[in-house]
C-alpha cells in the first residue's frame, strides 16, 4: 500500500503482512495458469463476501503479473512533487520518493480499475491470504465505493487531508483484514476478542519486520493494517456486521480517533489550523501543505527519542498544519550564505501544531528539542527551555516555540525566517479538549 499523504494518486490496497492465520484449500501450482487464478478467485470471492455480509462483486477482474508490471506499478504510483518533498524536508522519507514505499510483492486490488493483481511467480498457495485480504477490498468497494470513500479523483487529486485519509484507509483495510479471517474461521477461534487483539497486535508491530520508527512508510502500513483491525474488530466482536458498515458512513476523522477510539465515539474532531502565511514569511510562497496527525507527530518524534514517549508526547494531538515554502525567487549563489559557506536554503517547512492543553504542548516541546538536534546535526544546541529551541547547521535553523496550547515549528529554515517562528503561534491558545468535542457523527 502507498503512503496516501506523501503519492496523492490511489494507493493499491495490497494485503496484510503475511499472517499464516488462514487455511484457504488452494492448490500450489508454479508457474500460475489464468483458469487456476480465476477458479480459485472465484471461489475465494464467495467465501470472503458471504463472511461480510455482501453481494459477491461482479466485476472482478484477475490478472497475472510479472515482477517488472508490479515494478511498473509501483513507479507510475509515485508523485516526486510537492507533497513528497514536504515530508522530505520533515525528515520522515529519503529523498528518493520510491525508497519511501515498503510494498511487497502480494496480490492487490485497485479500486479505479475494479482489477486483481496476483504475482505469477509465486504458488496460490502462497498467496492465500494476500489473495482473501484482496477480495475482502472488492466486496467493500464494490458495495461502498473505496475511491469515493477515499475523495480521491480520476486524476489522482486527494480531497481529504493525509492524516484524514489515513484514518480511511484503517477502515479499509481493518475492514478487509477482517473479512478475510472471517471467511475461512468458521469457527471462531481467530476471531475472538483476544484473537484478533494480538492479531492487530502483531500487524502493528512488524511493519514488514521494521520497527515503524524507521520507515514512515512502514509506520502508515502498520497503522492501517494493525490499528486499523483493532478499531474495526472493536465493532465488530460486540456488533453485527451492519455496525462496522456504519464506520463506511460515520469514519474516523483521524488517526487519533483510530489510536483512540473512544475519542470516536466522544467526536472529538481535529481542530482547524491557521493557514495564513506569517508577515515573516512574505518573500516566500507555500507550495504544499498536509496535516501529519497524531501518527504523523508520533513517527517524527521517534527519530529522536523512544517509540514510548513519542507516542506519549504525541497523545496530546489536537490539530496540525505543516507547509512546504519555497522562495519567491532564485537566489544567487552566495546570497544568505552561512559564516561556513553553506548556501541559504531554498525551501523549508513551517509547522503549525496545537494541542489538548499547556501540559500537553510542553510535552511535545520537550519531545520535539532532540529531534530538531539530530536534523540539524548540532549537539550543542541548548534544548533546556521549551519555550524556544534553536538548532543550527548546514546553514538553516531547526526551530521551535511553544506558548499555551500551541507549538511552531521551523524546519530547514533561514535565519532570517526565525521571526515567523512567534506569528506561528495564536494569540491564544487555551485549553481545547471541550471547543473539540463534538456531537453530531464524523462527516
């Protein structure tokens, strides 16, 4: 599964990490035959969709791939454009967009061209579960529309936020992940309450054996398959499979409310964050922007500091802004240049984030100081006052500061962009939990 926040184009809904948790009586057969695929897909297709409670699709189309057409896929899925580069300059993916996607080869189903993917090359024994997971992503699609659910366009346009789309995709995939155990569990023992939490549990965790702190990628498809599960099985062992088609109706809003679903059922929404543009800021123009989300601030954290407090400096999430600023013009080559030569940046991220309370703010302040050292390799930065953190090298400024409910946040920047750094805050940011709390569903 691609990343959505960082290639806006439709992600392939590729399988779950392999789980050795179904039992699918599908022959192996090397090299795969067209009418084995399709009679075992067919078959397959039934099971999956009388598990879930749907019409069988109809429009199910299998194919045979060759590892350079999942190549082909991957690479025609990749956006190099602003969106990436945001989240390059936020440290999170390398500067190659396509190092950024932990993809296996698996079979997948693509929403757009109602089609199945299978590799050729591997046994259908060996794709039993990639190959249910699939079909579980067409029966909900061809019931709810996943594109439609997604607000992704014929040209790949997002009509969602990353962190939105995110929270989704959990659905999607929790969803189809479910189906699928389902299906060939009849009964029961893998779809209990403490079967599929350690299920969840381990999706969770493995990240295609990264641990998610590395990979962003790998942290998005360990949120969408492992929480993503947790959040839909919560409904589903206490409900029948109507109520987890009312999360197609009602989504979660964002990954916080999947991190924590009774932020869900409390509608707590994400707050809204300023979008204007500093007075500090005038010589530079915002090309992207995105909204990284609880999960998006937890991976950033945990490039510096341990996967327990980034995710408990994270937990305070309330609303997010990161954009990407480019200059209005080209400087010259010695304009800005830094006492060691090193020439002024050309772009650089502004960061907006605001959260539950003070308490929450400083929290993430204190989390945030060492990640800005290590970005800008400067062990000498002070990082005792978390109120303002400055962090040079390589001729830019990692920054932030913190007042009330509010954190800013300057990545890469010039100095002479340090001023914006105090416009990035509100001029008041109290305590938000209650202005968040909402009572009407989720749009």
């Amino acid at each position: 599964m691609n990343p959505a926040p960082i290639y806006p184009k439709l992600p392939r809904m590729a399988a779950a990490p392999a789980t050795a948790v179904l039992a699918l009586a599908v022959a192996a057969v090397a090299p795969l035959a067209d009418g084995d695929l399709r009679v075992a897909v067919g078959k397959m297709a039934v099971a999956v969709a009388s598990a879930r409670h749907l019409p069988v699709p109809a429009a199910v189309a299998p194919r045979l791939v060759s590892r350079a057409d999942l190549r082909a896929m991957d690479e025609a899925a990749l956006n190099p454009g602003g969106a990436a580069q945001l989240y390059v300059r936020l440290g999170l993916v390398p500067d190659d967009p396509a190092a950024a996607s932990g993809e296996g080869a698996v079979a997948t189903y693509d929403p757009v061209t109602r089609r199945l993917s299978v590799p050729d090359w591997i046994p259908l024994a060996d794709q039993r579960e990639a190959l249910a997971h699939a079909l579980g992503h067409a029966v909900t699609d061809a019931r709810f529309g996943e594109r439609q659910f997604l607000r992704i366009d014929d040209e790949g346009r997002r009509g969602l936020d990353g962190d939105a789309t995110r929270a989704r995709l959990a659905v999607v995939e929790g969803d189809a992940t479910l189906a699928a155990v389902e299906a060939f569990d009849p009964r029961g023992a893998l779809t209990g309450v403490f079967a599929l939490r350690g299920l969840a549990e381990r999706l969770r965790a493995t990240g295609d054996g990264v641990p998610f702190s590395i990979s962003w990628a790998r942290a998005e498809a360990a949120f969408a398959h492992g929480d993503g599960l947790a959040f839909v099985a919560r409904v589903r062992t206490r409900a029948p499979w109507s109520a987890v088609d009312a999360l197609w109706a009602a989504p979660p809003r964002s990954s916080e409310q999947v991190l924590h679903p009774e932020k869900y059922d409390a509608r707590e929404a994400p707050m809204t964050v300023d979008a204007t543009a500093p007075p500090a800021l005038a010589a530079w123009r915002e090309v992207s922007a995105d909204v990284l989300g609880e999960l998006g601030v937890r991976a950033w954290l945990a490039r510096a500091v341990e996967p327990p407090r980034a995710e408990r400096a994270a937990a305070g999430w309330g609303g997010d802004r990161a954009a990407l600023f480019v200059a209005q013009e080209t400087p010259s080559p010695d304009a800005g240049a830094s006492d060691a030569g090193a020439p002024a940046p050309t772009s650089f991220v502004a960061w907006r984030t605001l959260w539950d309370d003070a308490a929450e703010a400083e929290d993430f302040a204190r989390a945030a100081a060492p990640v800005l050292a290590r970005l800008a390799n400067d062990p000498a930065a002070s990082l005792d006052d978390p109120h303002r953190v400055v962090a040079r090298g390589a001729g830019a400024v990692w920054a932030l500061a913190w007042r009330d409910a509010a954190v800013s946040l300057l990545l890469g920047a010039p100095e002479s962009a340090l001023p914006a750094l105090d416009e990035l805050l509100p001029r008041k940011a109290a305590s938000s939990r209650a202005a968040r709390v909402r009572q009407a569903a989720p749009k």
